[in-house]
C-alpha cells in the first residue's frame, strides 16, 4: 500500500472542491468504457431482488443514467451540496448523505454495489468500509468496486503533481493498493471476487492535450467522465501499446467484481 500526497486541505476539501468545481452530469454515459461498462455488467447480471446503491456517486453519471432508465437505484456521497445540486435537476433521484464507513441502511438492504473511484479516497477506515458494504448486501449480491493501483502509471502521474505542486505542507490525497493487496481486501471481508481486470480511466499520456482526441483538447471535465477520456489516433496508440506490453503497470485502476457470501 502507499499514499499519494497532495497540497490540498484534505479529502473533504478535495472533493468538495471537486464536485463545486463541476456540473451535475446528465444520464449520458459511454457503456464501453469505465466506469459505464462495469456497471451495466452488474446491472445486467442475475443477483438478488432488491435495489442498487451507487456509493460515492458525486455528480450522478451512473446514478442518473440507471435511474432515468427505471433502475431502482439509490446514490450515496458525503459531500451534502453535489447530492443537493442533483436534486435540483431532478427531485426525483433517491439520495442519501453518509459515510462509507458506517452506512445508513439495514443489513441486507441492496442487491447490488457500484463504488467507483470510492476506497481509495479512504485515508483509514479502509477494511471497516469494506466490512459495512457487504453488511448492507443481501447474500449473493454483487460489488462492483475500482482502486487506483500502486504502480508505474500512477508512481509517474504522481511525480507530475508533485513537480507541478507549489511549496507547502502535503494532506492524504489516494491510497494506491496493488491489484493482490486489492483482492486480499475484498476476499477477506465476505466476498468471493469473481474477476478483476486491469483498467485505463485518465491515463498520465491523456495530460499531453496534443495526444487528446479534438472534442477534448480543451479539457472539460463534465464532458470527459460522460464520453470517457478519449484520445487521438496518436494517443491511442500509445495507449493501446502501453497496456498491451505492460496492463498491471499501465492501468490507473483494478476493477473487482465480487459476490457476497
């Protein structure tokens, strides 16, 4: 396990930062691409009867896209004003503001967990949250969960923050596990891990704005997590390359599909 270190005022400050920064997303997601891709996996797969929980859902890309697709599905997040602003879009979206570490609902209350972009952002607690999401499973449902790997493409990304960074005290910014440390967490707290595939979100290549595809040049967030971070023909094929020679060191993140037993 390492820590990324960041100058921000800490996760809490990042991420309100981060969902303030931001639009609420639409319902528009690439379902060939992360997170989009997984979800529908889990979406579509035979589970128990019962409601998904997207925990972690910031500004609602997978929640709004399922829910306005008449999936029972309910959002978590611990940043109160993101799950406000998508209320303000859309009344109807059920939401819940809380802590991953001690979720507010009863034990076997869902069918299905999508934590995208969620555990890694924990700075302890890491194997509680873990334990408390598969309390909240009903037995036989699916995890669906993403952690930002320890490894080369992340040790690089984060010597460019660091360079980029100005001088000042550094806060916790993400856990990095590798992807065996990963499935021992998981594996440990109640599940039986299913699969476990090596995954390129936001590749450090996709900084160069010369390698990103035109639509994206000039970076807009709200934009990039709903079409996926797209490339250039140049881009790709970097990129393409780099995970073909290279997967567990060139992904950013592992995605684990697991059951709960």
């Amino acid at each position: 396990m390492r820590i990324s270190y960041r100058a921000h005022g800490g996760s809490q400050d990042y991420w309100q930062r981060r969902w303030d920064g931001v639009a609420v997303d639409s319902g528009a997601i690439n379902l060939d691409r992360y997170p989009g891709r997984y979800a529908e996996a889990v979406i579509k797969a035979p589970r128990p009867d019962g409601p998904v929980l997207e925990a972690g859902c910031g500004a609602g890309r997978v929640l709004r896209h399922y829910h306005e697709r008449g999936v029972s599905i309910i959002g978590l997040d611990f940043i109160a004003s993101v799950l406000a602003a998508i209320k303000g879009e859309d009344p109807t979206v059920p939401m819940a503001a809380g802590d991953i570490t001690k979720l507010p609902f009863p034990d076997g209350s869902f069918s299905a967990v999508l934590a995208f972009g969620l555990y890694h952002g924990l700075e302890a607690h890491l194997e509680e949250a873990m334990a408390d999401t598969r309390r909240i499973l009903k037995p036989g449902g699916l995890l669906c969960a993403s952690m930002r790997l320890d490894n080369l493409q992340n040790r690089v990304t984060d010597n460019m923050a660091e360079r980029a960074m100005p001088e000042g005290p550094r806060r916790f910014h993400k856990l990095n596990l590798t992807s065996r440390e990963f499935r021992s967490l998981v594996g440990d707290t109640g599940f039986e891990v299913m699969a476990i595939e090596y995954v390129e979100n936001m590749s450090f290549l996709y900084k160069y704005a010369f390698l990103r595809h035109a639509s994206q040049r000039v970076f807009n967030e709200s934009a990039a997590r709903g079409q996926g971070y797209r490339f250039n023909l140049a881009g790709t094929i970097a990129q393409r390359t780099a995970m073909v020679m290279a997967p567990a060191q060139m992904a950013n993140l592992a995605v684990i599909t697991a059951r709960a037993v």
